[in-house]
C-alpha cells in the first residue's frame, strides 16, 4: 500500500486497474500546470496553483480533499466551464473540445428538465450538440437500459425518486460517448443506503463500459471502492499533495468495505486530509458565529 506525496505530480501506475501506465504512451487526459484565480473586488483568490494530472483510457480516477480545496474548480476547468488563468487540458495530446463530445459533466443535483419526459432529458445532449437523429432515441433507450431504466421512459421527473433521478443525469451524460466522463459528488444529494446502491450501479456500468472517469467525493469509503487511484487535494491553493494506487482486485462489491485492506485505505487518506478537513470545519463555524453577530446579516 503506497502514497506519493508531491508538490509537482509524478507518474505513479494505477494499481487497481490492472495496465500500468506505458511511458511511452500519452495519456488520454492531461492537465497541465492549471492555474485558476478569481477576482474580486481587491481580492484576488488563487483556487488551483499548477494543478497537473494524467488519467489513462478507462481509468478511474478519484479526488478527494477538504472543502475549499478546489475539487468542483479542478472539474469545471477541465469541463470548460471555467477558464484557467494559465494552464492547459488535453485529450489524446490536442485541446479539449467540448463540440467534439470530449466530456460529459454529471452535477451533484440532477437538473432534469420538468417538461421534457426521462427518454427528452437523456437525449437532451444530442439535442443541443444538433446531434438528433432516428439513431438518437435508440442510443437513449439504450443508456436507460444501462441504468436499468428502460420501463421509465415516459415520465416525467416529478414521477422519479431521488435515486431514479441521479440515473437519469447518469445516462444523460453517458449517451453523447464522452471520452471522460467528469462526475462532481453526484451521489451526495442521496440517503446512504441509495448512495451506496448507486455505487455498486456505476461500478457495473463502468466495468461494461471502462469509460475514462475523473470523480470528485467527500466520501473516502466511496472513493476507495470505486477508484483505481484516488487523488489528494490540499488547500489555499487548492494542490495535488499525493496520490495512492488502489491496489484492490476488480470486480469490486460493497462487501469490500469490510475488508482489513479497505479500511487501511481509507484510513491512510484520512490521515491526510484530516488535518485540513478540522480546520475547514472550524473555519465555517467561525464565520457563522461572524454573520449571526452582524445586525446587517439577520435578513
């Protein structure tokens, strides 16, 4: 069981998935020295400082990291939501185009449109990329298919559970074949017993597919289970400071998570994170005690 701790991100194999990182070989996403500052005001806020990554074909690839670190900052920036103040993001060696289908993004809250039915908001991506033809429906049944949704085609979002919804933003973004498919907490909203039904689903939809997968979580158990390295944020400004190999054996189930090996992973990143995970919960309660002080702020 191994951490590489680093300022600069060195090259370490994934473990879990079983093909070693060739050299030789480019990866298929690559962030490069990626830089993010906002600006307000006077202020000026540095939330990612020469973030660089490398995630192989079919990879899985989890961050973790205390609040503030620069997870969902990391995610849109390689989405292309967010512009890098310097930096650079790359698929198979050339920029990433979101008009070619390079990414898909599954949010944290699904945003399912209410009007359009389960079938109109998973082709939804095809629609808007003027991608739509007869072939479309069929490629949206076949990702509820996948997300065992097939029978719900017909309903409307207000019709679904919480669960059922999180499918629909699953087979949403898995429809337009991303190269990487980018996934920002996207089972937080959920109870725990369906959060972790969802991950054994996205485990043997990803074991089918083997989609390039880059997943931000606060959960380690959730991280540990599903990735092949999980990657370790630190903050102000938001850094790499290590990445551990997740050398545990695919298929993987929940019963995993009993396992001896399992819980010393976990542990091994808690005592890394843990530190800065106190500090940020303190911070917060601090500044609540600061607004509930403040006349102006009782509104």
């Amino acid at each position: 069981m191994g951490v590489t701790e680093r300022d600069d991100m060195s090259e370490v194999a994934p473990s879990g998935s079983g093909a070693p990182r060739d050299a030789e070989s480019a990866p298929l996403l690559e962030v490069d020295n990626l830089s993010v500052e906002f600006t307000r005001d006077d202020f000026t806020l540095l939330a990612l400082d020469r973030v660089s990554l490398k995630v192989d074909e079919g990879e899985f690839v989890c961050v973790v990291g205390a609040s503030g670190c620069g997870k969902t900052t990391l995610l849109k920036t390689i989405d292309g939501l967010l512009k890098p103040t310097e930096g650079s993001v790359r698929v198979r060696g050339r920029a990433a185009n979101l008009a070619e289908g390079d990414m898909a993004m599954v949010f944290q809250h699904d945003a399912l449109l209410p009007w359009r039915t389960v079938l109109a908001n998973v082709r939804l991506g095809l629609d808007l990329r003027a991608r739509r033809s007869k072939k479309s429906d069929k490629r949206a049944h076949d990702a509820l298919e996948a997300v065992k949704l097939r029978h719900f085609d017909n309903h409307y979002p207000h019709e679904l559970s919480g669960g059922m919804r999180q499918r629909v933003n699953l087979a949403r973004a898995i429809v337009v074949d991303p190269e990487v498919l980018l996934m920002d907490e996207p089972f937080a909203s959920l109870d725990a017993q369906t959060r972790e039904v969802m991950q054994t689903e996205l485990l043997d939809i990803w074991n089918r597919a083997r989609k390039t997968v880059v997943f931000i979580t606060h959960q380690l158990d959730e991280a540990v289970l599903l990735a092949d390295r999980v990657i370790v944020m630190g903050s102000h400004p938001g850094r790499i400071r290590a990445e551990i190999p997740i050398d545990i054996p695919r298929p993987r189930d929940l019963r995993m998570k009993r396992d001896p090996k399992f819980v010393k992973y976990v542990d091994l990143i808690w005592g890394l994170i843990e530190e800065e995970v106190r500090r940020s919960v303190l911070d917060d309660i601090t500044n609540f005690d600061h607004e509930s002080d403040d006349p102006a702020g009782d509104d």
